[in-house]
C-alpha cells in the first residue's frame, strides 16, 4: 500500500471514527409506590403497613410524637456522542419521592408521593 | 509530485490535528424538575403542608427543627464546556491546553412548617450564572480547570442515613482515653488500634 494511501486511510479513520455512550444510575429505595397511593388510607394505614409495603425508608425523621418516613429514589440516565474532535454527553437524573407522617400511635395522618411521570398522590 | 507532495502534507496536519484536538467536550445536566411553572402557595396561616405537597410533591432535603420542619425542593442544569488541545503529536508532549466553563441554571424552593403542619415561610429563589471558569497551559493536562461534581452529585445524605447512625465519634472527643494523655495506662508498641488502651480512642 502506498504511503498516500495509508495517510488517507488514517486520516479517514481519524474523522469518521465515532462511538457512542449510555450511562445509568440508580441509587436509593427502589419502590415501585406508583399507583401504590390508594392503598394507604389517612387515619387508618399503620407505620406497619407502609413499612410492609414499600420497605425500609431512605431518611426517618421525628419531631415531638409525630414520625415521618422519607423515601427517595434517584435514577440518571445519559447518552452521548464520543467522536474524535469532539464529545457530548447528557444526563438526566429524575427523582421519586414519598413521605409519609405518624401520629403517636403509628397512624397515618399525612402522606403525599411523586414518581417519574410526575404526578403528585 | 509537488501537487502529490502538498495532499499529503494537508493529510498528514488534518491527521495530527485529529489526534491532538481529542478533548473537547460538552456536558449538559438536568436534575429534578422546574418548581417555576408551579405557582407559589403563601404562608397566610391557613395553608398547609398538604397544600404544599399537592403542588411540588415530596421535597428533596427534609429536616425537623425545634418548632415544625423545614423542606426543601431544588432543580438544576448545568452545562460544562471544555477544549482541551494536547500537543503530543506536534512533539510536545508536555504541553497540554485547556480551557473549560461551567454554567448553572437552577431554582431552589425552602418552605417552613410548624408543627401542626401550617406553612410559617416559603420562597423560591432562582440563578443563571456562571460558576466556573478556567484556562490553563499546563504539563500532560494533568489538573481539570473547571469542575461539576458538587453541582451534580445526588442526594448522598439521604442515602447513607443509616450508615451515618455508624460513625465513629471524632477522636477529639474521647481524648481523655488518648495514650499521650498520660492518665490512661500503657500500651506496647505495635499493638492494634481494634484492642488494648487504643480501642477506648474509638479512632
């Protein structure tokens, strides 16, 4: 092959050679509490009965008798563009949330969630 | 010949500038959602932490204080923009040049709330700036100019609720069981910080 040839070659190479990137990352309580909502019931549901459901919390929180269980779950996911003279990378990282408040009793008195879609329950 | 003299040539700077100019790159960042488009409920005294909830969810940052509980939701894009030409090729291998710029755009909503769940206070701030910017002529490339990593990493405290219940007690705290103290016995020499007098440190 001639030296021409092979500089084309490489060169060619150099700027067509392109590669492309996914990334994911998920971190926190996988919950799947969407749709989840109508089962809790404010004045009847127990700290018991979220806990069974949805499993231990990210963050549990108390102020004079009241509890409140934090669950937070995190997910980012990114794509990108790996070229030679040039790179580009975007990651969005979305989160589900729910909280829940406890009277005394380990009752519900409160709760609210959102997940990815976001709709508010 | 000339003429085939100078394509290769053109080849040849087209190459060598491929393989030099391979740092340059653009990070976008999108986390959470805008609180914007939302509009803003007012402490009037009768509006309350469901209200709040219904409109923004669940916050991200929650605490309890000495008379209610403090929440806070957040939204943030942040773009980084860096060129980075290595001279390697050009035979300068221990030259490297970097310029970088981050940009922010956010919002931030902290709402406060009493113990019977009344909003006390609430407001939503919002930014568009410039956070980072660096330019930087240096060997290998070794330093970055401009950074995001506290700007984009997660929520890491709300993850590691539990494991923080597990921290050791700084070793300032229990100096009275320090060997050096004087007052707290004797321990041979290379002995493991996990027994003997060592251990009382909780180091």
């Amino acid at each position: 092959m001639k030296p021409t040839t092979l500089l084309k070659l490489c060169t060619l190479c150099a700027l067509l050679l392109a590669g492309c990137a996914q990334y994911e990352n998920r971190r926190g309580v996988e919950v799947a509490w969407s749709g989840s909502a109508e089962e809790f019931t404010v004045g009847k549901t127990t700290r018991h009965d979220v806990l069974k459901r949805l499993g231990p919390p990210s963050q549990v929180i108390a102020l004079n008798d009241e509890t409140v269980l934090y669950y937070l779950f995190e997910r980012s996911q990114g794509n990108g563009l790996v070229l030679v003279v040039y790179n580009r990378m975007q990651i969005d990282t979305r989160y589900d949330r729910a909280i829940f408040f406890f009277d005394g009793n380990d009752v519900l008195t409160e709760f609210s969630s959102r997940a990815q879609d976001g709709n508010a329950k | 010949m000339q003429s085939k003299k100078g394509t290769a040539a053109f080849l040849l700077t087209l190459l060598l500038a491929c393989i030099g100019l391979t740092g340059c790159s653009q990070w976008y960042y999108h986390l959470g959602e805008t609180l914007s488009q939302h509009a803003v409920p007012q402490p009037d005294g009768d509006t309350t932490l469901k209200e709040v909830l219904a409109v923004f969810g669940p916050p991200h940052r929650l605490s309890a204080d000495t008379n209610g509980y403090v929440f806070a939701w957040e939204y943030w894009r942040v773009r980084e923009d860096a060129v980075g030409v290595n001279l390697s090729p050009f035979g300068l291998d221990f030259l490297s040049v970097d310029v970088a710029r981050v940009a922010t755009q956010g919002e931030f909503l902290l709402a406060t709330f009493d113990a019977e769940h009344h909003l006390t206070a609430i407001n939503l701030s919002t930014w568009n700036n410039r956070v980072g910017d660096g330019k930087a002529l240096q060997p290998f490339g070794v330093y970055d100019v401009a950074t995001t990593e506290d700007l984009v990493r997660g929520f890491g405290e709300v993850h590691t609720y539990g494991a923080s219940m597990l921290r050791r007690l700084p070793t300032a705290l229990n100096r009275e069981s320090d060997l050096s103290s004087g007052a707290n016995g004797i321990e041979q020499r290379a002995t493991p910080h996990s027994m003997g007098q060592h251990s009382l440190e909780m180091r």
